[in-house]
C-alpha cells in the first residue's frame, strides 16, 4: 500500500469476516472496466462480482473450460445473462474501454 493504489471500503485494520467478502468483490466489479472469472466452484466468492457486473452492465467474462464444466451450474446462467466466454486472455480485449481508447491513443487501434 506505500507504492501502489489501494481501494478498500474498510478502514486499515478493521476486522477480517466472511461479508467483508462479498462487500469487496463488489466494489471490485464496480470500478473495474470488466471481470474475469477463470475458476470457481459453486459458492466461490468471485461469483459475487461477477453478478454484480452483470447487474451494473459490465463485461463479465468466463474461461470456456468453466463454461463446459458439466458439475457447474452457474456459469450457463452467467452466460443466459450475458457472460461471454473465451479461450485466449486477447480474446477479450476488444471489450475493455481502456484498452480499446488505449489503443487509438497510441494509434495502434
């Protein structure tokens, strides 16, 4: 936290308990330009941010190895609701604000 940005909604050393969890991935998913989820099981916490990008109408993307996994349930329904799957990280450039005027800043988009 001395060199680098942190964003925390708890104040430095407020207690570690389990809805602090679900708290954080939401604002994660609130000031993040898109999500990635490439492993979770049924009650993973990143699930949390991942709906919630989905609520607020933010790129949520899911690993295809999670979307074929036939013992999960969730990601068909993340998917029903607008997750996009992909194979490759580049895949999903395209899709994130930043990089793409990134890119034309630099002129190479």
């Amino acid at each position: 936290m001395e060199r680098h940005l942190a964003v925390s909604q708890f104040p430095d050393g407020y207690p570690v308990r389990p809805g602090n969890f679900v708290m954080r991935n939401r604002v994660m998913a609130l000031i993040s330009d898109a999500t990635v989820i490439v492993e979770s099981g049924e009650r993973g916490g990143s699930l949390h941010q991942g709906w919630e990008a989905i609520r607020l109408g933010r790129p949520l993307f899911l690993r295809h190895a999670v979307l074929a996994d036939p013992n999960l349930r969730w990601p068909k329904e993340m998917q029903r609701y607008g997750a996009v799957g992909f194979q490759e990280a580049a895949e999903i450039l395209d899709f994130v604000p930043s990089v793409r005027s990134e890119l034309r800043v630099d002129g190479m988009g």
